[in-house]
C-alpha cells in the first residue's frame, strides 16, 4: 500500500479539514477486497486526521480498523502500478518523492463510498475539471 495525506512530508503530521481527529466510519460492507481501495490512515480508533493510503492488494487485515471511503477507479493500472515499483527503505518509505507531475489529464480517479456522484481526481488541469463539471461530475468531495 502507498500512504500519503501529510502536508509536513514527516509521515506524522496533517490536520483533518474540522482542526481535530474525527472518528471512525467504519462499515462491514466496505471491505479491503481489492486493489485500489481508498481509506483513512489513524494511530488507533477514532483518529483520523488527513492521511489516506491506497492498497496495492487485498488487505483483509485491515477490516474494521480504518474507514474506507472510495475506490481507485482509473489509473490502477499506469500511476498505481508505477507508485508500487517505486524502490523503499527498510521502513518502506519511497527513496525519491512520489509527484504528480502531468497536469495534462487525470492520473489516478477515485470513486468515493458515499457520492457517486463526485471523483478525487489527482493531476488535473483546469480545462479537464470543467469538462468533468459539463459532465455533471464535481471532483470535489465535501464534509456531508
């Protein structure tokens, strides 16, 4: 799995957008069955603040432990294949910065869980984010 989300690029920090932890929304219906899937990275029950990670695998293990909230829907197979080949240190931390560096089109596409209506959309350019909008998709995910 790759995790990121912390703006301080220490792997421990990020603040939730509330300004605190927030709790667990953990669903026994959501399930870490496949590749791709999107959820909440916490120190323990009810602290998640603004780290995510994606996995690269089934992760059974990790049912009922974090709060999944979307699927990899595009580029599972370009950007997440290419994050998972990146070489890592004994801690599994990437030995270069993983960057996003194409802003020509979308790199990696997430279903949230609860709006299928709406995608995270990583490396998009603006003219991609009004064609999404024609479409009547908002990329932008908000606090229900």
């Amino acid at each position: 799995m790759i995790q990121t989300g912390d703006p301080t690029n220490t792997g421990k920090g990020g603040q939730s957008i509330w300004g605190k932890p927030f709790p667990d929304e953990i669903r026994s219906t959501l399930k870490f069955n496949a590749r791709g899937m999107v959820a909440m990275a916490n120190g323990g029950p009810d602290t998640n603040k603004s780290q995510f990670f994606i996995t690269y695998a089934k992760q059974a293990h990790l049912e009922g432990k974090y709060t999944i909230f979307g699927k990899v829907i595009d580029g599972a197979d370009t950007t997440l294949d290419t994050m998972e080949k990146i070489p890592v240190s004994e801690k599994n931390r990437p030995l270069n910065d993983i960057k996003l560096l194409n802003w020509c089109k979308p790199r990696l596409v997430v279903q949230p869980m609860d709006y299928p209506g709406r995608l995270f959309i990583y490396g998009l350019a603006m003219e991609d984010l009004q064609r999404f909008s024609s479409l009547g998709l908002d990329p932008r995910l908000k606090a229900p």
